[in-house]
C-alpha cells in the first residue's frame, strides 16, 4: 500500500515508519504524499489515539530529497509546471507543505521520535509535530541556510524564540538532542537506547484518553498558535525560501552539483563550518579545523 | 563621519561603537541617528554580512541620555517642544523609527553586551537579531519604578509574559547569566571571552551569501510581525507617554530639575536597596 513508509497500528496507536534509510530518509515528494495518507487514515481511525512519527535506519531523516529520481508518471503531451520560474517554485513548494500539515491539521496528537540526523526537511515534519523526543545524540540543523534558501516552513520561532531560531537559522549551525532539549526545540531527551521505551510510554498514556479530549487539548495550543499568524507564516515561508533559492549562492549551489555533484558540494560547503556544531551553554572555542573545543 | 560612534568594516562583518564612554553612551536623539545611518550604510555596503553593535568603555550602554544637551535648531523657526502628549509621542517616535532600523535591515546584528545595558539599551539590545552578554552584565529598566514604560516592547517576544512582567513590574536587574537561562540573551559567556564569542560567530555567518541570511532572517521577523511586534512598537511610544504623566513620574521631573539627575534617582532607587532579582 505504501512504498515510502511503514504503517502499523496497535494497541491504541499508529506507527508512521519514513522507510527509505539507503537515502537516509530523505523526503521525497511521493514519500511525503504517502505520510500525508497515513496521517488522515490514522486520524478516520477510531483506534487510534495518537501517533508516532520516526525513522528506520540510522536517523529520523536528512531532509529533502536534494536528487530525486524523476518519475514518468505524468500523461503524454500534457504540460506542467517546471522549477525554474518564481511563481511554479512557491507552487510546488506549497504543495510539498500541504502534505506536511496534515500534522499540524489533524485533530490526533503526533509525536517525533527522532534519533540521528534530523536535518532542514526533516525538521519541517518535526516541529510540526505537536512533541518532540529526542535521542541526546540526535543531531539537528537546517545547513542549507548557509547557500540554498530559508526553510519552507517556520515552527521554530514558536518554539525557541527569536534569538534561538536565528542563531541556528542564520549559520546552518547543529545542535544535538540533549541540547535541543535545553532551548526548547524539543520536549525531552532521552539517552538513545530508552528513546522508544519513552515514546511509547507518552503513546500508552494518551491512549488511555478519549479522542474528542485529544482533540480539544491539541487543538485550542494549535489555535493559539494560529492567532499568533502561524498558518500565515507557513504561506510566507514557502515564498521567502522561493526568495532564497534566486540568491546568487544558490545559483553556485546548483552550478556545482552539475559540475562537481552532490556530495563534493555539500562537503566543500560544510567543510568551511569545521565542525558545523553550535554550542548552547558556555563559549564557543574552535581550533583551526573549526572544531569546537572544551572551555 | 560619526560624531557618537565608531564605524569599522573588516572581514566581511560591520563594527558599530556606541562612542559616549564619558556618558556611559547614553542614547541621545544624536548617537540614535547616527546609530540608524551606520547600520543602513552597512546594510548596503555588498562587504558586510553581519553587524555586531557594542559600547566603548564600560558598558554597552546606560540607557536613554536623561541630560541632553539642546539640540541646535534654525533660528527665527518655531518646533515641537515636549510638553503636548501629542509632541512627547511624536519625538520618541522619531527616535524609535532609528532603533527599528536593527529589526528592518536585511542584515543580521548582534548586540554584544559588557557592563551595563539598562532601559533604552535593552531597547536597542533586543531589537537585535542575538544578544550574546558577559557573564556579569546588569540587564534592568530601572526607570519602571518612577518614571517610564520602555517605548519599545520586545521583551514579551524573548523571555514571555511573567518573565517580562517580573522584570518590568519591578526595575529589578538581571546578570548576563540569568538573562541566558531567561532566554533574554541569547547566551551568555566569560567577559574576557565575550569578544572572541560575537567574532566568532560572525566568521560563520560571513560565509554566507547575505541573500541567504536576509532570506532566514526576515521570515523569522515575519513571525514576530505576525504575533503583532510591529503595531506593538508603536503602541509601546504611546504607553511610554502616558507613563510619564503618573504622579511619580512628574514628581521625578521636579526632583531633577530642583536636586539634579544624580540626586533624584539616588533618594528613588535608594528605597528598592540591592534590586536584583533572581
């Protein structure tokens, strides 16, 4: 039924599995289309009480799918939009967030499990998950904020304040779980081996509780959060990444992944950030190579 | 160039030095306008990448310049003086509109706060994109207890509305420290490692197309206008007016002009003894 994910529920539960690790989870277009589908097929559910979204492999998900396979799914000698002008770029990036609120949309509470990488796309689905439990060891980043564009979705101002979101916005800078934890931007951590046991101990509990009452609790947060313009920021978000992606760097960006190809260009990016980590507590000491090191 | 700052660019990051040390840089209308044309000159310049704003001296700054100096106006010319309601909001809306330059360039800026950052200096500190503090810098609005409400309302943004209460509702002072576990700071640092923090950082943000930057800045920004921090601020001007009408506050204005500014705000504060909150 599902290419690009696992679904499975269980005592009170849905499990939401992004199940392409050999791309370490990346979110491709039909990937996102299928956990949209989950997600309304566990909210019809009257089983169901919430759900968990993670990862299979080593990591929750890299973000973005920066190569993907262009499918030949479309009708012979028909038209549609391409990438390149700025009004079918917004398009198509509303598109890809309509499938993503779903999470935020859906009346069932949704929990992140994110252990490894959780990077730019992959924080997209998370923050808008309505908790986040983390790994201490999971890492989180959005490192295209340092040539492509701006995420094309904006829950991190809610959740860490301004300063926060910039410091990691405006560098591409990560940090880890446990980290995360301290400034917001995630729930809980938890060490990685009792990251699942949490999880579903949040999922037995909320399965013990009425649905309506779910609903009526997450949606009054989530209403409060729309009065503060969130629903209107996710629009703005998809045009200001539209914006980012006509900056000159993402013109090298692309450039370079013709000549030089993806990997060689996202390590000669990351390379300039040394070790790319910020430090939440205490100063940020690097030595040459741009590794942080104890104070 | 600048008679109340410094103005340096290097590296692809723009140094501004609020340059008032005798005065504690105290903000008057001038280093505000100065401060405004700085950082749109270093908004423009295609070198820069990012700002970092900061005092010479002892501290980032000890607020608005309670003593101005008169301001050199066109004889035979009759202007606004300060006395209307309607004159009092119209100037401190002239001074606001130089602050807002920090929230409305495309360029981000950090505050990087030593010393003392009270009242119109919070005001300037965080409408900064970061504060990054020394460990012993002292965050108040001291003026909250006889004389104003800021004229500029960030606070609510950073740290919530009972932190922004216990703070605003009392004029009591917080450490660099606290204001980092407050989440008013960014993060706070050692004062001998405070420098080497901001530049740091700015090395990583000049690695960055400012395009980008601006991109990630401004949808952020977007946010806050969203919750209403634009209408907020001027909203804030006019609330600054009508707290300077309270009975204490015009008692304070007659102290000063009768004991001197030191002396009146000595014989006030006196009554909250140490005043830090914790």
């Amino acid at each position: 039924m599902y290419e690009n994910i696992l679904y499975e529920t269980e005592n009170g539960r849905a499990r939401i599995i992004l199940n392409r690790p050999q791309k370490r989870n990346a979110l491709s277009n039909d990937l996102l289309r299928e956990l949209q589908d989950a997600l309304w097929e566990a909210d019809d559910d009257t089983s169901v009480h919430a759900v968990v979204v993670k990862g299979a492999g080593p990591c929750f998900s890299a973000g973005y799918d920066l190569a993907p396979e262009r499918g030949p799914r479309r009708p012979e000698g028909k038209s549609y939009r391409g990438g390149r002008a700025i009004d079918d770029d917004i398009w198509h990036l509303e598109r890809a967030q309509r499938f993503r609120m779903a999470l935020f949309d859906m009346h069932k509470p949704v929990i992140a499990q994110v252990h490894g990488f959780c990077l730019a796309g992959g924080t997209d689905i998370a923050l808008l998950c309505d908790m986040v439990i983390a790994a201490e060891d999971a890492t989180f980043a959005f490192p295209p904020a340092r040539d492509l564009g701006s995420l094309p979705n904006q829950m991190w101002l809610y959740n860490v304040g301004p300063q926060w979101a910039k410091r990691l916005l405006l560098t591409g800078d990560s940090v880890t779980g446990a980290e995360a934890a301290d400034i917001g931007l995630v729930l809980k951590a938890v060490p990685s081996d009792l990251l699942e046991a949490e999880v579903e101990g949040l999922l037995d509990r909320m399965a013990l509780i009425d649905t309506g009452l779910l609903a009526a609790n997450k949606r009054i947060v989530n209403l409060g959060l729309e009065l503060m313009g969130a629903r209107t920021l996710q629009r703005l978000a998809c045009e200001n990444d539209a914006r980012g992606h006509l900056a000159p760097a993402a013109d090298g960006y692309r450039r370079s992944v013709k000549e030089n190809g993806l990997k060689e260009t996202l390590r000669a990016r990351d390379g300039k950030f040394g070790d790319g980590r910020a430090r939440v507590r205490g100063p940020e000491i690097r030595d040459k190579a741009g590794r942080l090191i104890e104070a | 160039m600048y008679e109340n700052l410094i103005y340096e660019t290097e590296n692809g990051r723009a140094r501004i030095i609020m340059n008032r040390p005798q005065k504690r840089n105290a903000l008057s209308a001038g280093l505000l306008r100065d401060l405004r044309d700085a950082l749109w000159e270093a908004d423009d310049d295609t070198s820069v990448h990012a700002v970092v704003l900061k005092g010479a001296g002892a501290c980032f700054s000890s607020g608005h310049d309670l003593t101005p100096g008169q301001e050199t106006r066109q004889a035979g010319k009759s202007y606004r003086g300060r006395r209307e309601l309607d004159d009092d909001i119209w100037e401190m809306t002239q001074q606001q509109r130089c602050k807002l330059t920090l929230f409305d360039m495309h360029k981000p800026v950090i505050a990087q706060v030593h010393g003392y950052c009270i009242a119109g200096a919070t005001d300037i500190a965080l409408l900064c994109d970061m504060v990054i503090a020394a460990d012993d810098a002292i965050f108040a609005v001291t003026p909250a207890r006889l004389m104003a409400a800021l004229p500029t309302q960030m606070w609510l943004y950073h740290i919530g509305p009972q932190r922004a209460k216990r703070i605003l509702l009392t004029g009591d002072s917080v450490t660099g420290k606290e204001a980092e576990v407050m989440g008013l700071a960014l993060k706070s640092v050692p004062l001998d490692q405070l420098e080497a923090e901001v530049e740091g950082l700015l090395d990583q943000m000049a690695k960055i197309d400012p395009a980008v930057l601006a991109a990630n800045k401004r949808i952020v920004n977007l946010g806050l206008e969203l919750m209403g921090a634009r209408t907020m601020q001027r909203i804030a001007v006019e609330n600054n007016a009508r707290s300077r009408r309270t009975p204490t506050a015009e008692k304070l204005g007659r102290d000063m002009r009768e004991k001197g500014l030191k002396g009146a705000l000595r014989e006030s504060d006196g009554k909250f003894g140490g005043a830090r909150a914790k």
